[in-house]
C-alpha cells in the first residue's frame, strides 16, 4: 500500500480529460471503492496475523479516508453547481 495511490490518481485524470465527466466521474468512484477495499483487507489481514504491521493499516485507512473525503468535497461542488443552473433565469 505505498505511495503509488498518488501517481495512480495523476494518471487517471491525464487519462480522464480526453474522456467524458461521466467517466472521470466513474472512474473516482471505482478507486474510492478499490481504496476501502484494499483498507478493509488489510486490516483483516493484519488481524489473522499477529506479526502484520500497524503502520500499514494506519496508511491504508488514512488513503481510503482521503480518498472519501476528496469524493464527498466532488460531490458537494457539482451539487451546488447543479444549484447554480436550476437558479438562473431563462
């Protein structure tokens, strides 16, 4: 669980801007996803074995975690765009 996260995002979004918003947009979910589940087996993982490493679980949390809250931040601004065009006069 390394520092690879990162450079895997900056690749999805060079990757992103020759494709749709729906596919950028598909493709943040499928690695928030990917990220919970890569927490979640590591924890279990490190659970089994009494000789697994804290610091790499405390990593891996600490990546889904961000990568949530960079998604829930996405969220709340393409809602309160959405806002912004239902507000304006036609």
């Amino acid at each position: 669980m390394g520092g690879g996260t990162g450079a895997a995002q900056a690749s999805s979004l060079k990757e992103g801007a020759s494709g749709s918003f729906g596919d950028f947009l598909q493709k943040a979910v499928n690695e928030t996803v990917n990220s919970g589940k890569a927490s979640e087996h590591q924890m279990a993982a490190s659970a089994a074995s009494k000789d697994g490493s804290i610091v790499d679980v405390v990593t891996a949390v600490a990546e889904a975690e961000t990568t949530l809250q960079t998604v829930v931040a996405v969220r709340d601004k393409v809602i309160a765009a959405y806002q912004d065009i239902i507000r304006m006069p036609i």
